[in-house]
C-alpha cells in the first residue's frame, strides 16, 4: 500500500521484471476474486520470487497443479496477474504479479459492498502476515539472521490521526530507502518488514455509535 509525498496512496514502481501497476482499490468483485488463502500465497510467491507457471507454483505451494492452475485463471480474470510476453508455451504458461494497492480509509467510504470486500481481503492479508512470522520461528537460521530479525511494538504510543500519518510517511521513507539501495553482499537475503499502526480500542471503551454523528475509529 505504497505512500506518495502527500502521504496518499500511490502505486508501485515498475520494477526490473518489468511489472505493471493495478488502478487504485479494485472493485468489490475484484476484491472478493482474491480474497482466498491460496490466491494470496501465490500472488505472493508471483511477487517474491518472480514469474512462475502453474506446474513450479504447486511445487513450490504443495498443491495439486490443477489448482493452481485454477486459482491463476481466477487471478488473471481480475486482473491480478497477466501472461509473461514471449515465455512458455501452449501448455505451459508464465505469469507474473501486478501491483495492488488498497487506501483502506477510502474503500471502506465506497459502499457497503466495498467495505465488506476490502476488509474480507485486508483480514486474509494480515493473517498471513502472522503466518509468515509463524514460518520465520520455526524455520532454521543462523545465529546472526536470528540476532538480527526483530518482533517488537510500541503499545504506549499517544497519538492523533495527524501524527500517526507523520509517523506512517516517515517509516514509509526509510523501507523505501533500504529497498532502493539493496544489499549485495553474499550473506543478503529478502527481508520481510511488515509495518502497522493502527488506534487501540480498551475492552473498557464503549463502541461509538456511527449514527451519533461521528464515524468510529478507524485503522490505515
């Protein structure tokens, strides 16, 4: 969910595999032809490792290569994905990942349909950020990768919509910096850095009511 200077959402650049960007929050169709468990994983995989057919995506993922199959034509119907010019052939296909980009305040302000779409997907999403920090703990690594990786939060933050924007703009920048300037280095490996913020709301709180006049509160 990329970040412009004016703390908006923008798309990705266009990066050396050469691959396109997505318009701005899909629709609620397109939304809801994504949200699955094993689209999500293989639109990861499409974006991590770079183009795959459906054969090396289910060798990889541990599934039936007549399911990945199925779940790439679902994910190019949508547009998630597109046919990788001049590669393959009749019976074996490569396809690579286009970018998605989701402003949450927005999508949950374009209709009900919209909203229940966007969290249906943005929910899949954020559980399979927790799985990918579940695989990291019980994966083996050398000492110094284990030293280095980092599980930590600030929970005691105090802050309104504006200055957590500020804060969201300023970590943006600094990924932003690290993935330009890539390490070359032959211990470098891809890192996964996940960033949240988002209003804590106590069990002692009570749920405002969106017809008073005001909006609940809301995460970026």
């Amino acid at each position: 969910m990329p970040l412009s200077k004016d703390h908006s959402y923008r798309p990705a650049r266009i990066d050396v595999e050469g691959k396109s960007s997505r318009n701005l929050n899909p629709d609620a169709s397109s939304m809801r032809g994504i949200a699955h468990p094993l689209r999500l994983r293989m639109l990861e995989a499409l974006r991590v490792e770079g183009p795959a057919t459906a054969t090396t995506l289910a060798k990889g993922l541990g599934v039936h290569t007549g399911s990945t199959s199925w779940h790439l034509k679902k994910l190019a119907e949508h547009g998630f994905i597109e046919e990788v010019p001049d590669k393959g052939t009749r019976r074996e296909r490569w396809w690579r990942a286009l970018t998605l980009s989701v402003d949450y305040a927005q999508a949950m302000e374009a209709g009900e349909e919209q909203a229940a779409a966007t969290t249906e997907y943005l929910s899949l999403w954020a559980r399979r950020e927790s799985e990918r920090a579940q695989a990291f703990l019980h994966q083996d690594w050398e000492f110094e990768w284990r030293d280095a990786a980092f599980f930590n939060n600030f929970d005691e933050l105090m802050l309104d919509p504006e200055t957590l924007v500020k804060m969201r703009a300023e970590l943006w920048e600094v990924g932003c910096r690290y993935q330009d300037n890539p390490c070359t280095t032959p211990e470098a490996r891809r890192v996964v850095f996940s960033m949240q913020g988002f209003p804590h709301r106590s069990s002692n709180s009570p749920q405002r009511d969106p017809g008073d006049g005001e909006s609940p509160p809301t995460a970026d």
